[in-house]
C-alpha cells in the first residue's frame, strides 16, 4: 500500500543484514549490492520489497535487474506500479521511453515515471520484457466484495492485512470498508504472483519489484505463489527493521531512515474537509 504522503529525498547505502530461517538476523558486511544477490540463486521467483518514497530503494532495483540481465539470469522484471495485461513484449531494446510507458499504460499521478523509469528501462535495454502485474482498476469495484479472497489468508494473516489497511489509511477508514480494502490487497498480490508463475524461463529469474507489504511471506505475493516455486524475498527498508519483519524475508537490506514526515496529516485534512456521508 502506498503511503498517503511521499518524500522523494536521496538517502545512502548503509547496512545489509541477512535473515536465515530459524535465526536472527545477521550482518554481511563482505558482501556488497547486487552481488549479494548471488547467495539467494537459484530462485525461480524473486521478490525485491521496497519503501516507495525511497528513492535508494529504486536503485537497488536498477542495479538488480542489470546485475541478473548481465548474467543472462533475468526471465522478465514484474512492476506492481504498472497493471495486469500491460508489458513491453515485442519492443525493441532501443525502444524510447515514450513507448514504453505507452506499451505499460503508465500511470504517471500514480508512480512518478522519474523514480521507476531507469528500473524498467534497464530491462528493455537488456532486451528482457517488463510486465505489469497489479489489479486492474476496473476490477477493484469487484475485488471490494469478492469474498471469496478472505479465505486465500489464514485467519491471522487476514487480520494483520486488515490492520495494515486501518494503519495506512491513519486510522480513519471507516471500519464498514477495512474488509473490502484488505480483499483489493489480497487481489493485488494474488495478480502478481500469476503475473510472475506465467513469466517462468528454465533457467531464470523472474524479478517482482513491490512495495514491501506485498512480499512479505506471511500474507503478501508469496502465499499465492505454488509452494514448489523456488522463492526469495528481499525486503528494503529505512533505519532498523522491526523484529517481526526478520521473519517475512530471506534477505532484509537497510538504508538509512528519511526525515521524519507526518505522512498522516495531508489525510487528515482532506477526510475532516469531506462531506460527511
């Protein structure tokens, strides 16, 4: 989920700890970016979860899908930020960025073309096709009341999507629509993982860039994935992690924290400025 406000500021490298399952997390301080990647293959899947106001995290991506296209590894690269059905097969590597944000249908108001544009062009450049896998906007209304997502969760997972939803939106979602909230995440992640299981190549790595709830193991993209899928998850996150977040990842990579930023209070405003309903 997007955060209300977004801060485009340039933050430095700054730590790497590795989670192995069963144990804390630990630092690699010998094992520099993207190379460290090399300690997760093979993977069939792999899951790179980002903060999407961080713009290191973009470069980490872009150096990712150039690391893995060098090494002839990258299968395809799969965008939350663009939507199902939308891809850049077919263009040519020269390709002009025009065409691919018209081949992605690129939502310029949504995901600014600055920040994820080097990421996909890296890819087109190495001649390895861009997919976008997120929910179509015309089957959000559906999703809202799709039931049937509740009981792609466990019961634990679904209430800690539902409090994700509640603690995105500030607190003030009526509680009425937390349910049809958390399915349209559900509904995103279960797209994503389709996106990424069709994209499969003997041999490769199909690449899924996300914000970093959706790859989390416990109720994001890797639920919906075949549990015979070889998958890695690697999560970027700003300052120290949380504890529960060692367990959602094989691989968390730190980058320092951005300046504090009340993202809540532009919310705030426009829900107290709304019509009451």
């Amino acid at each position: 989920m997007r955060r209300p406000l977004t801060l485009f500021l340039p933050v430095l490298l700054a730590s790497l700890f590795l989670t192995l399952p069963g144990c804390a997390a630990r630092p690699l301080a010998t094992a520099p970016w993207p190379g460290v990647l090399q300690t997760l293959l093979p993977a069939t899947v792999l899951l790179l979860g980002e903060r999407h106001d961080a713009p290191q995290h973009q470069q980490l991506q872009r150096e990712a899908v150039a690391w893995l296209a060098d090494q002839d590894r990258l299968a395809a690269l799969v965008l939350e930020m663009a939507e199902q059905g939308h891809g850049t097969q077919g263009l040519p590597r020269d390709a002009d960025e025009a065409a691919v944000q018209a081949a992605l249908a690129w939502n310029e108001g949504a995901w600014p073309w600055p920040q994820y544009g080097p990421v996909a062009m890296a890819a087109v450049r190495a001649g390895v096709p861009v997919l976008g896998g997120n929910l179509p906007r015309r089957e959000l209304r559906t999703a809202l009341t799709d039931t049937t997502l509740d009981a792609l969760l466990s019961p634990a997972a679904l209430e800690r999507q539902r409090q994700a939803v509640r603690d995105g939106h500030c607190g003030l979602l009526p509680e009425a629509r937390v349910p049809g909230m958390a399915r349209v995440q559900v509904a995103r992640d279960l797209r994503l993982a389709q996106t990424a299981v069709a994209a499969q190549r003997p041999g490769r790595v199909v690449l899924v860039v996300a914000g970093a709830a959706h790859t989390k193991r416990s109720l994001g993209i890797p639920v919906h994935l075949p549990e015979d899928l070889r998958t890695k998850v690697v999560i970027a996150h700003t300052g120290i992690a949380e504890e529960a977040m060692k367990s959602e990842a094989d691989l968390l990579w730190q980058t320092p924290d951005l300046p504090p930023d009340d993202a809540c209070a532009p919310l705030r405003q426009r829900w107290q400025a709304a019509p009451a309903r």
